[in-house]
C-alpha cells in the first residue's frame, strides 16, 4: 500500500496532473494484455512484469506502475491506458 502523504505530493512526471490508485478492475483488465504480451509502456517496450498496483494520471490516459511498493515515475515507463 502506499503512503496517503506521498500519494499527496506525487505528480505525473510530464504533465504534473494528480495520480490516484488505479482501480482493481482496471489493474486486472492490464494484467490480462501483460500475459498474452499485448501491453507496451511509452518508450515501446513489453510489459512482462504483473502490475501489482499503478498510479492513474489525473487525464486517466497513463499509469505508472507500482513496483515491490515504489512508484515508477518515468515518462517512458507509463502505461497507456486509451481513455
């Protein structure tokens, strides 16, 4: 889980828009493309890793992925999310 606080302060790298926690239904719908190799993130690459949780720009046009409880606040490691 992350921090309230830290959510507080965090901000989409590129756009500076509020994140928020992606929704379970979403995060299930991503996993289901990562397993049959059909997610890439910005920079073009393969998502291979389950996402166990994600950042949601406030746009709802990316996700940044939450890794072993750390956010990945890199432009090329969004996720597009076609909102």
């Amino acid at each position: 889980m992350l921090d309230p606080d830290l959510l507080k302060i965090l901000c989409c790298p590129e756009t500076h828009q509020a994140l928020r926690l992606a929704e379970p239904a979403a995060l299930e719908q991503l996993n289901r493309q990562i397993e049959t190799g059909a997610l890439k993130n910005r920079g073009g690459q393969p998502i291979k890793e389950k996402l166990e949780n994600g950042l949601v720009r406030g746009d709802g046009k990316f996700l940044y992925p939450i890794r072993r409880g750390i956010p990945v606040m890199l432009i090329e490691e969004g996720v597009p999310l076609g909102s």
